[in-house]
C-alpha cells in the first residue's frame, strides 16, 4: 500500500492506519488462498477416510471465507481498498502453488499440515506487528488463531498414530 489513507480510526495517524492494512492485505491475500486450497482438496482427496476429509473440509472453508471477509471490512475501516483480486493474490504471494492434484487422504493432510502451519506462522507474526500498533486488529487476528490452530489440529489429528506420531514425519 503505497498511498495513505485520507482517514483511519481515531487515535491512529494516517501512516499507522496504512501500516495496520498493509499487515491485513497480506493476511487477507493468504487466506484468500487457504480457502481455494481448501476446496481443491474437498474436490480432489480420495481414498480411505474419504468422506471424514471431504466433509471436515467444507466448514473450514466457510470459516476462512468469513475471515476474509473480516480482514477486508477491517481494512476498509482503516481508510484502505483491500484488494481481493486473483491477479494480486499471485503476484503478491511468497509460498509456492499448492502442489498436488487428485490423491489419497494422507498426501492431502501432509501436504495441509505445511500449508497450516506456514498460515499460522504469518498470521501470529501479523498479530505480533499489531499488538502495540492496533489492539482492535490485534484481536482480530488473535481469534482468528484459535480457528486456524483448530483446524490444524484438525488435520493433524487424522494423521497421528495412537502414540501421538505424525505417519508423514
């Protein structure tokens, strides 16, 4: 984000109001891509436990659409555009495409267990840009941590073994 804001929330300035979008927008770009990747996989996982994975995947899906759409309104709250346009997301993003097509279960989830963790890294590092920047936004992020770690855990959970192994480590 290039250009300040003409307002933002009271009691931030226009450059930390900018500062806070420019920490959403990657956030919103990311999450953009999360729920993409989640429905490729709803589409695309075959094999054993096909259904449990197929219909675990569509409410996460919903969740993180309503996450995107609560970091857009927050972004436009803070007197920016969010930008939620395919060609922005691809040109702004710095992870790779996810990699697999039609496959078993186990591929699915070991490859979402990578791309989780790498979304919830970013988002707690956003958390930790905002937490003396914008405590609303803070919050924000925060609570979206607690669906984004279930859901992790929710993936992890199909690929443990009694014993509390990973069968993909």
């Amino acid at each position: 984000m290039t250009d300040l804001p003409r307002y933002t929330v009271p009691t931030l300035t226009l450059d930390e109001g900018a500062q806070t979008a420019a920490v959403l927008q990657e956030r919103l770009h990311s999450l953009n891509d999360l729920h993409l990747t989640l429905k490729h996989v709803h589409w695309n996982v075959v094999g054993p436990s096909f259904i449990a994975v197929h219909e675990m995947l569509d409410p996460q899906v919903d969740a993180v659409r309503l996450m995107v759409d609560a970091i857009a309104e927050r972004i436009a709250t803070l007197g920016a555009s969010p930008v939620g346009t395919p060609g922005a997301l691809v040109a702004s993003r710095t992870w790779e495409d996810y990699p697999i097509g039609r496959a078993t279960t186990t591929t699915h989830l070991a490859e979402l267990d990578r791309v989780y963790a790498g979304v919830i890294t970013a988002h707690r590092a956003a958390a930790d840009a905002t937490d003396k920047l914008d405590p609303v936004t803070n919050d924000l992020l925060i609570g979206q941590l607690h669906d984004l770690e279930k859901f992790h855990w929710f993936i992890r959970a199909h690929l443990e073994n009694a014993g509390g192994a990973l069968g993909t480590a």
